[in-house]
C-alpha cells in the first residue's frame, strides 16, 4: 500500500483514516466515507487498484470533474479514462470491458445505461470497488439532489461481491441515512471525519454592490493576479455574474466566464483555461461548483448570500484543497434574503420547501454573526470546537462590543407583544411608531412598546433583531398562506422577472421569541437597566458609524504558512522561477500545472533546492512518473537558478535525508543489487533501437524507481549510454 503511495502519488505516509478505509474495500467491505474538501476521499479508492491489479469503478456527476482527474492520474502514470455520452473515443469502451484501466470514471446515467454483458466482462477482467463520489447526490435531503443517482443500486445485481464506496464532503444524520439506503449499503463501515478546513480563512463583508465596492474587489483580483494566485467568483444570478466578469474584463485582467446558459464549447473552454492557468480567475454561478478539481486555488468570493451553508461549504471547499493557506470571502446585501421563495420554486413539496428555507435561513444566521465563523459552521455540521480558530474575520478584527441590554429588550418584549404572527418588519414598525395600514388594523399602536424605538432607523432595528436571531433570542417558525390570498400572489425573482406562484404554497416565516429570550425577559422584568453585552455585526458597525479608519481591514485574511515551511525572500524568488518552469513544461505537454505537481512540492523544492535525482524523489508529492519525465529539467533548473541566487544546495534538515550518512550505511548486498540493476539497464538499451525512460520503467517496473533512475544517470555519466530528444542508446 505505502509502495504504490509513494510510486504514483509521491507520499512517504498516509493520512490517519486512510489506510484504515482502504483496508476495509481491499477486504470486501461497503464503506461510507464523509471527509472535507481535500481531506483525501479521491486517495480512498485510487489507491485499490493500483494494490490488487483490478480496476476501481468511479461514479461522477460532471463530465469536467472526471476530465480534470483522468488527466491528473494519467500524469502519475496510472491508467484511467471516462464513459459517458461526450466520449467520442471509440476504444474506451472495449478497453474499459477488458479492464484495462485501473481507474475508470463514468456518469451515473451511463453507468445505468451499460449493457450487462460489459459488467460481467469487466467483473471476469476484476473489479475493485464501485465508488459513489459526491454522494450527497442520491439523497433529496441533500442540497445537491440529482435523480439519476437513485438507480445506481441496480448495478448490484451485476456486481455481486463488489464493495459499494460512497464519498462525500458534506452529509448530515439524515442525509448519510439515506445515502446507505438508496445504495443498498450491506454493514458499511462508516467513517465521519472533520468538517473542519484549519488552512482556510473566513470572511464575510456587507456589500452595497455599488461599483466603488466592485473596484475595490477588483483591485484585490488584481493583486492575487500578480502574486500568481487563482480565484473563483460565485455568483447568485446570471446577470452578476456577467457585471461582475465586465468589471474585471475591463481593468485588463483575463477572466473566465462559467455558467448554464452558455454553451458546451465556451463552458469547456472556460474550464480548461482555468484549470492550465491560462486564466486565473473565473467568475461563474453555482453550476461551476463540483466541476472543478483544481488544488491550489487561493481565494473563494461568494458575491451574494448561498442558498445554504452546505452549498456554501462545498463551493468554498474549492478553495486550498492542497492544504496551504486560503481565503474565502462571502459578501452579502440585505436585498439577498429576499430570495427565499425563488429558491423554493424548484419544487411543490411542502417539506422540501421548508428545508430549503431553513436551509436559506442558517446562511443568513452566517452573514451575520459576530462571534467565530469557524466554530458556527462546524456547530452546523454538528462537530464542537472547543476555542474560536483564530482564522476567520471576527476572530482577527478589532474586537467592537456593546451594551444593547435595553434595545434588547425593547425588541424582544415587542416581539412577544405581536404575538408571533409577523416577520421582522411589523415588530420594527411598531417600534418606530408607523402608522401604516397593517399596524392600525390590527391595534398594534396599542401596545406598550409603540413608537418607543424612534430613534433607530429600520435598517438599525432590522440588523439588531437579526443579531438576536442568529444568537437564539429570537426563533422563526413557517406558516402557509391561505388559498384565497395565494390566487393573486406575485412574486418577482432575484433576476427581475415575474412568476406566477398559483400553484404553490406560499410559506411566511413568522418570529416569535425563544426559551432563552424569554429568560432574558423574565430577569429583567423590573424597571432597572438592563445589560446585555454583544459583539457587533459589521452591519451595526456601519449604522453605529463606528468603523473609524483603525477597524477596517485590520486582519490578515490567511494564516501565515508555519514556521518550518515559510521561505525566505530568496527562496520565495526561486519558488516563483520554478513555477514559471512548471507552467512552460504544462502548456508545453497540454497538461495542468497543477497535475505535475502540486504547489507544495515546488515550494519544497524552492526550500531544499535538490542537486539529485535520489535527493529529488525525497521530496513530498514528486511520484516516480514526475522523476521519470522531468527530473533532469528541474534539476537543472534548480542547480542553475540556485547559483544566480547565491542559494545552497541540498538544504535538507540533517534529521532528514542525507546522501553522505546514507552512503556510508550501505551494505555490500545493496552495492551488489544496484550494479544487478545497472545491468538490467544496460541490457534493455542494448537490445533496442532506442528506449524511452518511461519503456525502461515498464520493463524494470518490479525494480526500486529512484535506482533504476541513478543507473541510467551513472552510465551516462560514464558515456556507456547516451540519450537525445529523451531517447537512450548504446555508445
């Protein structure tokens, strides 16, 4: 197992669950596996059939997706292709019956679709594992249901004794309940790993979308664009998605454009220019989100509040899935809780439109909250942390409390006094002593509390009333409309257009004051003042006018690398000369960047500059396939660009790797070993016209790589053999 985890992906060790998980499909075991974004599902089934030789099925929702990881393992020198409608390669099929491929990808509406004679050929050929990604899919609990993965339970029939893989990154109690249901899981093993991302950051800022607030966001593109960095924009609407790309377009900086209503082509080509680079931002709505398999992604914008936090965990999952340090970015307008009902307009069923409404609610409890986004997002998914991160805007902002005990109070008792049959705004009018028409007819300026809040503007009333919601004063139930008023009901969509809601339930929220609101009332009965002592929202901050030029981007919006992995301003300079040789040798080969190797392997690379082929393949994440092709050309690279830089070779810990100690070590049984394999080499060339590295691994591929790679260099070295265009001969 740690031999081909070395071999193809580069990694000395796994990480804690994976062995563990891989180990249970190895011994026949269905397995449902939750792990975050880039917490290594991917790994859980890639590795099987690179241990037992027979191919590990891949069930994906997007064609882009299973692109973007055909073209990666390829790179690693692991056999793997897709099936679906778009494969115009005839080949694939009757390769993928004949178990050729150790990874084979298809949609669920292909895998549903092939005919059982290609099962039983491929289960003659071996088959691993059938593996469900993104399997939050099959469930209609989930915030990404797709119908098509609710037959995937009759390739069952076929493929008896096969174990059933389901992976996801985001499944609740309910969600996983039904995932094992629908797949007919038999005893899975199931592994709930942390929902928590520690090298992300979060932030949420309010947002007028005024085009100075646009600049300011463009400005910051811009500097990420410099610095080399990729950033994903999401969008709510089709419409912000084209400003927004205009707005980038026109400061000059390359920009993609992703979403529905454009064409396979331009959806295609917007992909892969963002994947290789060639663009290095995208802005696109929510139909870019599980399509993209890109690790080092830097920054995450999402301009308008999610539809709920599991998408929004999802789509900011994207961000710095490669582990090094990232942002994401929510900003949000108060106009975007308004589009409650046009997201409940993809279905009639009532329970489905409470869950999405709850669900919409809980991203607005996010937007704004005051206390740490981290440990509020990981409640969500039903995981404590027990100290604030440390990593999010309000943890690293200068800390703005108040005593709003009395307004607290006043809200509250007015809430309590409405009887929890209005939203927000009724509570708020009565407050400000409105005499419109749905105060007076319902003797609402009757109340204790009528006109006692005047000296609040709604917008402030409305930010405070939010702030109890999202901290449990205040809680909100659903209640229908009734058939006679929903006959002439309109409603106008976030994109500005008209639909007729006749033949849906139209569901009001209404508040009404919790258990812990209703202690706080009950303690502070008597006439004395109150205290209740809050952090303010950044909403309140600007209706205080309290966001002098000391509170405002007084955080820094990543952590900073640790101290063992930092580079120093020279080695920051080699990092960003062997990234621009990274992507001349991708654009060359047609190939991500990113699929070489990823950007912690360059950056260790910068910090320990390897003079070797053997110090080169104890760099994490370099895998045998990326030695066999482009060692020579980094090695040069580095030992050139080390020189121009005044920098050292070989600047490896002396706990770590050391040539010198492990020369000395060896014995003479390995002595004899390497000259057994020197002639093997030797040999091969001789016989040939002419052999290429990669002929020479298949042909040594029981062989230890790293000396098979040190042979080929000592007998060129000795000018037994040579090579040109990558091709070695005999001398």
């Amino acid at each position: 197992m740690e031999a081909a985890l070395k071999k193809y992906f580069g990694y000395s060790c796994f990480r804690p669950h994976q062995k563990e998980i891989i180990q249970k499909e190895l011994d026949g075991v269905d397995c449902l596996v939750v792990l975050a974004t880039g917490g290594g599902k991917s790994m859980c089934y890639q590795i099987p059939p690179l241990v037992c030789g027979k191919t590990a099925v891949v069930i994906s929702p997007l064609l882009s997706l299973m692109q973007d990881q055909v073209m990666s393992l390829t790179q690693k020198g692991i056999k793997s292709d897709f099936l679906a409608s778009s494969q115009k390669n005839s080949q694939v099929m009757k390769h993928a019956q004949d178990g050729y491929y150790d990874v084979l990808y298809m949609t669920p509406e292909k895998a549903t679709s092939l005919p059982k004679g290609f099962w039983e050929q491929l289960m003659r050929r071996g088959i691993c594992l059938i593996a469900v990604d993104e399997a939050h899919c099959i469930s209609e609990w989930g915030h990404d249901f797709r119908v098509e993965y609710k037959n995937l339970h009759l390739l069952r029939k076929f493929l008896v004794g096969v174990p059933f893989v389901a992976l996801t990154a985001t499944a609740t109690g309910r969600v996983r309940d039904d995932i094992a249901s629908s797949l007919g899981l038999i005893n899975p093993y199931v592994y709930i790993g942390s929902f928590d991302r520690p090298n992300l950051f979060y932030g949420v800022k309010v947002c007028d979308r005024s085009s100075s607030f646009i600049n300011v966001m463009v400005k910051d593109i811009r500097a990420r664009c410099t610095a080399g960095e990729s950033t994903i924009i999401y969008c709510t609407t089709i419409k912000d998605t084209e400003q927004i790309h205009a707005s980038i377009c026109e400061e000059g900086i390359k920009c993609g454009l992703y979403h529905g209503q454009l064409d396979s082509k331009a959806r295609e080509q917007a992909h892969r220019s963002f994947i290789r680079d060639e663009v290095l931002v995208m802005v696109a709505t929510i139909a870019f989100g599980m399509g993209i398999d890109k690790p080092d992604i830097r920054c995450v914008i999402h301009y308008g509040c999610p539809k709920s936090l599991e998408s929004y965990y999802q789509e900011s999952g994207r961000c710095g899935r490669d582990g090094l340090p990232s942002t994401c970015w929510l900003y949000y307008s108060r106009i975007d809780f308004n589009k409650a009902d046009w997201y409940c307009a993809v279905t009639t069923d009532e329970a489905q439109r409470i869950q999405i409404r709850k669900a919409f609610m809980a991203s607005q409890n996010y937007c704004v909250l005051a206390t740490c986004r981290r440990r509020h997002l990981l409640n969500y998914f039903g995981e404590d942390l027990v100290m604030d991160c440390g990593n999010c805007d309000n943890c690293t902002s200068l800390k703005i409390e108040r005593d709003l005990g009395e307004e607290s109070k006043l809200f509250l008792s007015c809430v309590k006094q409405c009887g929890g049959k209005w939203g927000l705004n009724i509570p708020i009018y009565v407050l400000r002593g409105s005499k419109s028409r749905k105060v007076i007819s319902n003797n609402l300026n009757r109340l204790s509390v009528y006109n006692s809040g005047k000296n609040h503007p709604h917008k402030w009333w409305k930010a405070l009333g939010t702030m109890l919601i999202a901290n449990g004063w205040i809680t909100f139930f659903y209640r229908f409309l009734q058939e006679d008023v929903r006959d002439n009901y309109r409603s106008v969509s976030p994109s500005g257009y008209c639909f007729n809601l006749n033949n849906y339930n139209i569901i009001f929220i209404l508040y009404r004051i919790s258990y812990k609101g209703e202690g706080f009332l009950s303690e502070n009965s008597h006439s004395q003042p109150c205290s209740l002592v809050l952090k303010l929202s950044q909403e309140m901050i600007e209706f205080e006018d309290l966001s002098g030029p000391e509170s405002e981007e007084c955080y820094q919006d990543s952590l900073p690398y640790p101290e063992g992995d930092q580079l120093s301003e020279v080695e920051m300079k080699l990092y960003h000369l062997l990234i621009i040789v990274r992507a001349k040798l991708s654009q060359d080969k047609g190939v991500a960047p990113y699929a070489m190797c990823g950007d912690q392997a360059i950056r260790s690379l910068a910090k320990h500059r390897p003079s070797d082929v053997e110090r080169l393949s104890q760099i994490d994440g370099i895998n045998q396939n990326f030695i066999c092709k482009y060692s020579v050309i980094f090695i040069h690279s580095i030992k050139e660009m080390a020189s121009y830089l005044e920098l050292q070779l070989d600047s490896f810990p002396t706990d770590d790797f050391s040539r010198d100690a492990q020369i000395e070590s060896t014995s003479m049984d390995e002595d004899d070993e390497f000259n057994e394999i020197k002639e093997s080499v030797l040999f091969y060339v001789s016989i040939s016209d002419g052999i290429t590295m990669e002929e020479m691994f298949d042909n040594l591929k029981h062989t230890n790589g790293t000396l098979v790679l040190q042979a080929m260099e000592d007998l060129e070295a000795s000018y037994e053999i040579y090579q040109t265009k990558g091709v070695y001969r005999k001398l």
